[in-house]
C-alpha cells in the first residue's frame, strides 16, 4: 500500500510529538505538501547540497532529517547561494523534507534514549523535569451491550496508561435518560418519547496529545446518534519528559575506561575527555548535540560523568573545578546515531501499517576534518 507524507509525518509525531520542541526550534515539514506520495525515504542528521544530490539520485520523495533546514526565517531565495541553490533542487525534483530535532531529542524513546541505551547505561530516567504531559479524564456513557467494545478500541488506541500499567478503566452501572426530538435518528428509543437505558459510566485516562484522536474514534464507534461525554483536566503528573538523560554503569569504570567504551559504541576515533583519566565513574548523564546549557543540572544532581558534544574551553573548565568530569564526543558524533534510529523506526511502523516503503541512510561528511 502507498502512503502519503502526511502518513509518514503521523508516525513521527506519534512517537515524537511537536510540543515536545523547543519554543526556538522549527520542526515539522519544512518544504512539501502533506498529500504527496511517498514511495522512498532518505533519512539523514543534516540536509546539505551533498544530500540533496544523493537523494536526487536515489530517486527519494522524501528527506527526513534532525537538523531543520530552516531555523529563522528566509527573506529572499537566491539561487547564487547555498540555501537558495537547495530550495530550488528540492522543488524542482518534487522531494518533500520533514524535520524532528529538539522534539526527537526529548521524546520518550528519542534520541537520548537510544543513546544512553547504545552506551550501555542501565537505570535510565530523564535528566530533569523539562517538560511534563498533561492527563485528561474521559469519561464516556454507552450502552451495556457495547462498553466492553467500546473500552477495548480506546484502550489499545492509547488511552488508560497509568505509569507501567494499560488497559486501565473504571466503569460504574447507572440509568441514561432521554427524549428524541424530531430530526433524530436514535439508536433506541422513538421520537417523543422518554427512554430509559441501562448504561454504564466507563472512565479511562487519556494523554493531552491523544484527546481529540480519542473523542473522534469514540464517536466513530458509539452505537449513539449523539454521544455524551466528559472531559476533566487531572493534576495528576503524567509522563516527564527531557533533552537529556542519566543513569549508571553496571560497574564503575575509570574516566579513561569509560572514553574507551563510548569510542566504541558510537563508533568514533577519538572524543575529548575532561578529569582525571583515573577517576572512578559511576553515574553518567547524556545530551546528544551541543548540552552545554544543561550542565548546571547535571551539577546539581552530583552525577560523575557527562557526556555531550561541542564543549567549549572555559565551560569544560568550569566543569571540571566543581568535580564534573566530560567526555565531548562531538556534535556530530553523538548525533549520527539518529539515521539506524529513524530507519529502524519508521521500517517498523510501515511495516504494522502495511506501507511499501523503503529507507535509504544517508550520512554527511564531516564538516571538520582531523589531518
């Protein structure tokens, strides 16, 4: 089955949803139209003319990239520049580009996840309370004959999650009244008269960014010409989500030990290391990109090691005075991880959706090279 780019942006805003970005970020389809079809995908950190050509090449209708293209607004599109030069091969071939950056960062099984996960790091949790969902009450008043049915489509749809827990509900037996008018059409009852109709009160709770997709199926589904429902705004916290992540070793390591170990997972020839080589090194936090703004939080939590890239001098030395040791492993480096994670992903989801769709890595040359 073909699918659209609206498809492909649903799965990832699905797992990596758009309020999650930062408030300077511009993530989201940067250039294209959601009802173009998508056959094959290029999926790559940055977008340069280098990728570009690729995908061209590649016949891709598609580029999904971490790095938006677009960071501010443009004011004019010159093809004797390097911008205007790409805008014009990207619309000229028809390709779509669609952009995850600081939303991928953060998401539950983000970027930063999957780092930490790669390093090898158990015990993993957000680094801070960045950003925390909202929880909604839905409450919904259906039919006996249809509330087991009714509860099993919202619940495998994403709704009654309560931390490790699913399926959760509540339903509690009472009597519905009403009184069809002219122009209704009921599901029970006639016109004019009143109705009196077992029901039951069935309650789960639903996750901000899934409510209107649950009143939509909800009403989809309900046996009701009108359904009635209620929505109340919980306090309760919901899901925390962070740019970065922490956790430990399963045993301590040196400093030196511990740059050995992310060399090779990330597959790089070398990083940068701050502290003693010799210092034992439990508790480690991680931020993808450039997490120097991050480092006051990871101060405060008394965590052995951070692990980051584009650390500048006087930040690392900083850090190191008040007893943090750093390992840059480069903005690049500890980035690039995105393209296996985005393919792997969206392979995965096509696959359950019954997309042909076929995946194309695609990674950029270093911008600095080591002589």
């Amino acid at each position: 089955m073909s699918s659209r780019v609206k498809d492909i942006i649903g799965i990832m805003e699905d797992n990596f949803p758009l309020w999650l970005a930062e408030s300077w970020d511009n993530c989201g389809l940067q250039i294209g139209s959601y009802e173009a079809m998508v056959n094959r995908i290029v999926v790559a950190l940055d977008l340069d003319e280098e990728i570009i050509k690729f995908a061209i090449d590649q016949k891709a209708d598609m580029i999904i990239t971490h790095h938006p293209l677009f960071f501010q607004t443009i004011k004019s599109i010159n093809y004797s520049k390097s911008m205007g030069r790409m805008i014009k091969n990207i619309v000229n071939a028809g390709i779509n580009v669609y952009s995850a950056h600081t939303n991928l960062d953060a998401a539950e099984h983000g970027l930063n996840q999957y780092l930490a996960e790669l390093l090898g790091l158990t015990q993993i949790m957000p680094l801070d309370t960045d950003k925390q969902e909202e929880l909604y009450k839905l409450v919904v008043f259906v039919p006996i004959s249809h509330t087991e049915e009714l509860r099993n489509i919202i619940n495998s749809a994403g709704a009654g999650y309560i931390g490790a827990y699913s399926d959760c509900s509540f339903r509690v037996q009472g009597t519905g009244t009403f009184r069809p008018r002219e122009g209704s059409n009921p599901f029970i009852g006639q016109i004019g008269e009143l109705e009196e109709v077992d029901e039951y009160r069935l309650e789960t709770v639903v996750f901000h960014r899934d409510l209107q997709r649950m009143i939509k199926l909800i009403e989809e589904v309900h046996p009701y010409e009108e359904v009635a429902y209620d929505i109340y705004r919980l306090n309760n916290k919901g899901r925390i989500f962070s740019l970065g992540r922490k956790g430990c070793w399963t045993e301590k390591m040196s400093l030196q030990e511990c740059a050995e170990q992310i060399k090779r997972s990330l597959k790089l020839d070398s990083v940068r290391m701050v502290g003693d080589p010799k210092r034992s090194i439990k508790t480690v936090a991680v931020v993808s990109g450039s997490g120097s703004s991050l480092i006051g939080k990871v101060l405060k939590q008394k965590i052995d090691l951070f692990v980051t890239g584009d650390l500048k001098y006087h930040e690392a030395r900083d850090a190191e005075a008040q007893g943090l040791a750093i390992i840059d492993a480069g903005h690049q480096g500890s980035e690039e991880i995105v393209v296996p994670l985005l393919c792997n992903l969206l392979q995965k989801e096509s696959k359950i959706k019954g997309f042909d769709l076929e995946l194309i890595p695609a990674f950029v040359s270093p911008c600095i090279k080591v002589i």
